[in-house]
C-alpha cells in the first residue's frame, strides 16, 4: 500500500503585537522544500497535549499563496529569534523584538531549521 499523505507539521509561534501563541502548519511539498499554508489560534496547553511544542523542521521555507499571516495581527511572515522562539513578521522590518524573550535585533541570514518550546 502506497502512503499518499502529505508530510505535515506544526510548529507553535508568538504574536509580536500581542505576544498571544499560534500554530503554524508547514506541508512538505519536495524533500527539504516546506510551506507555512494555515496558521490558527492555539491555547500553549492544547500545543502541548498535540505536541507541537516538540517538532522540528528543516529545509528551505516559504508561505503558500493561501497563508493566512498571524490569527491575532495578520503579519503574513514569520522569523525566529535567537532564543529559538517564532514570531510572526511584517516581511518589511528590519529591527524586531521578540515576544517570547524581550531581545530586539536586526533580521540575519534565512532560516534553515525551525523548532519551537513552548515550555519557556
């Protein structure tokens, strides 16, 4: 039997308006190649009990033309921090402050491998 699902992961995020948590779904769609395609509420407790907070991705990362952008801000992209943490991301701004750990900073080099921890 051929297993035709998609590979797909969810990885939690922080608003940067509202520091409130989000899930962020990211399809595999080529070896090592992910999309962000649907991001929604998610309470840090149900993240955990579906245990997001302990998946990994790694590859090349883009966003789907449908992604949706931050349920509480809208922001339509994403960076993460030093700290690990994923914050959502106005796609424009090159200084940014991150929810999860206070830090402010310039936006580096592209993503290769996202994780998040919800547990902080």
């Amino acid at each position: 039997m051929i297993n035709n699902m998609p590979n797909v992961k969810v990885l939690m995020a922080r608003c940067s308006s509202t520091g409130e948590s989000f899930g962020v779904r990211l399809e595999e769609v080529t070896p090592g190649a992910w999309l962000a395609d649907w991001a929604f509420h998610i309470k840090d407790a149900q993240a955990r009990k579906e245990g997001y907070h302990e998946n990994v991705v790694t590859g090349e990362f883009g966003f789907a033309s449908k992604y949706p952008g931050c349920p509480h801000c809208g922001r339509d992209s994403l960076v993460r921090c030093r700290c690990e943490e994923i914050t959502c991301w106005d796609g424009d701004s090159r200084n940014v402050s991150c929810p999860s750990c206070g830090r402010k900073g310039k936006i580096g080099t592209p993503v290769t491998k996202l994780k998040t921890d919800i547990d902080r």
